[in-house]
C-alpha cells in the first residue's frame, strides 16, 4: 500500500470519528436544550403572562433568578424597565401585566424562595 494511500485511509477515519463527535455532540446539546426549556415554563407560576415572562426574562438568565426574588410592584417596575433597557424584548402593551404577573407572584409577601435539592449529599435538620 503506498503512503499516499495510507494517510488516505486515516483521513477517512479522522473525517468519521469527527462526524460522530459532532452528531453525538449536537444530539446532547438538543436533548439539553429541550429539558432546559420545558423546565423554564415550568418554573414560572401559570398565569397569563408566564409565556412572555419566560420569553423576555429567561432569554438571558434562568428563571430562579426570577423565582427568588421578592419585589414590591415598584420594585418589579423598576426591574423590568432595567431589564428592557438591557435589551429584554417586552412590548409596551404588555409591560403593566408583566409587572403585575411578577409582583403578584414574586411580591414581598410571598414564602421565601425553596429551591428544589439536586444532591442527597446533605440531610434534612
């Protein structure tokens, strides 16, 4: 078998095993980003306006950032505000909902935020 041929071959193998690390690849990250997105909606209270709290807010942080905070409705006006500042897409028509939707259900007089255990590293008090 001559060299040309050789480095032919391992060519082939180099362009085959790349080809799996790349669908394997983008088969995991879609299977991720599937769970990661179901799991946004799901955090955020139903109402009438979670799709749009999910769209503008956790296009660019995780909806816990959300889930722990507790605003009054001044406070949320003002986040929100910062947030569309920063580029957050929220149409002026719904902005007053969106303030409503977060500070009823986010609001000072809520329980304090629980977040759900990953680990079972640590046991209960």
């Amino acid at each position: 078998m001559s060299r040309k041929a050789r480095l032919s071959g391992r060519s082939v193998l180099w362009l085959v095993a790349i080809t799996a690390v790349l669908f394997l690849s983008s088969a995991f990250f879609a299977f991720a980003q599937k769970n990661a997105t179901a799991n946004l909606t799901a955090d955020l209270p139903a109402g009438e306006m979670q799709s749009k709290a999910t769209t503008a807010c956790t296009e660019c942080h995780e909806a816990r950032i959300i889930l722990q905070q507790r605003l009054n409705k001044a406070a949320w006006t003002k986040e929100v505000d910062k947030m569309t500042k920063w580029g957050a897409v929220v149409d002026p028509a719904d902005r007053e909902a969106l303030i409503d939707y977060l500070s009823s259900n986010f609001g000072p007089d809520k329980p304090p935020y629980q977040p759900q255990r990953t680990s079972g590293e640590k046991s209960a008090k």
